[in-house]
C-alpha cells in the first residue's frame, strides 16, 4: 500500500514541479537524467499510473482531502493532462526507439510546442498553487521518512 501523505501526494506535486521548471524537456530533449529517472514520456505514465496507481490512489484523494476539494479538483485535472499528453506523444513520437535509451526522436522538441503539453502545464500550476496554498509540497516525501 502507498502511503498517501508521506509518498503519492509528495510525489505527484514533485512530477507537477517537473513539468513547470525545465526538468522534463532537458532530460526528454536532451538527455539529461541528472535530476529525474524520467528519460521519455512512457516512463512518466509508467511512474504515475503504474507505480504510483494515479487512478486508484485518486479515490484515496478524494477521501483523505476530502476538507481540499481544490486540491482534488487540481488532481484530478493533472492526471488527466498526463494521459491526454501522452496520448499526443504516442501519436506523434517514435516512442519505441526512445524508450530504448537508443537515441532521442527528433519529433521531441515539437511535444513542447504542443497544446497537450501547455495545458499540462497549466494543470500543474494549479496543483502547485492548491497544494501549496494547503501546506503540502513534493518535499513532504523527505520531510515525514
């Protein structure tokens, strides 16, 4: 079981986070994994969805934020961008070679261009905001081992 306060919230404002400053498009543009393991978009779906089980886990949300519905609502919101991003990627990108590690597509810097992505950013600004606002920050995860 994932522990919500201490790792899932923590760890979906801090992809939130990702998506805002320059971490996302240096490690999938360039190759930079110096700050994150997420080298291409299928390890980022993986990483949410698979390992951290957004879907089920936003259940959990709604119960335990349940006095944050803008927060859930900000959830909720990010999640979705993520798999509507991700959509648009594996329509536009050789995800395949990329997610070998073999080399980095030449299609990637046009995810940055993409309305997908702007409107994932926007949703992660407002989890951001909502998050902050109620006292909660990716560095939770650090702060409560």
């Amino acid at each position: 079981m994932i522990d919500f306060f201490r790792t899932w919230l923590p760890q979906i404002i801090g992809y939130a986070e990702m998506l805002q400053d320059d971490t996302l498009e240096k490690a999938w543009a360039e190759g930079d994994r110096s700050r994150t393991s997420v080298y291409y978009s299928g390890e980022l779906y993986e990483q949410v969805f698979g390992g951290l089980d957004a879907d089920n886990m936003m259940e959990e949300a709604r119960l335990k934020l349940g006095q944050h519905p803008t927060i859930v609502a900000a959830l909720d919101s990010f999640l979705r961008s993520l798999k509507r991003l991700d959509e648009w990627i594996e329509a536009h990108v050789d995800t395949d070679t990329w997610g070998k590690g073999q080399r980095i597509p030449s299609g990637v810097r046009s995810i940055f261009q993409s309305q997908d992505w702007r409107e994932a950013q926007s949703s992660a600004a407002a989890l951001m905001s909502a998050a902050g606002e109620a006292g909660f920050s990716s560095t939770d995860f650090d702060r409560r081992r």
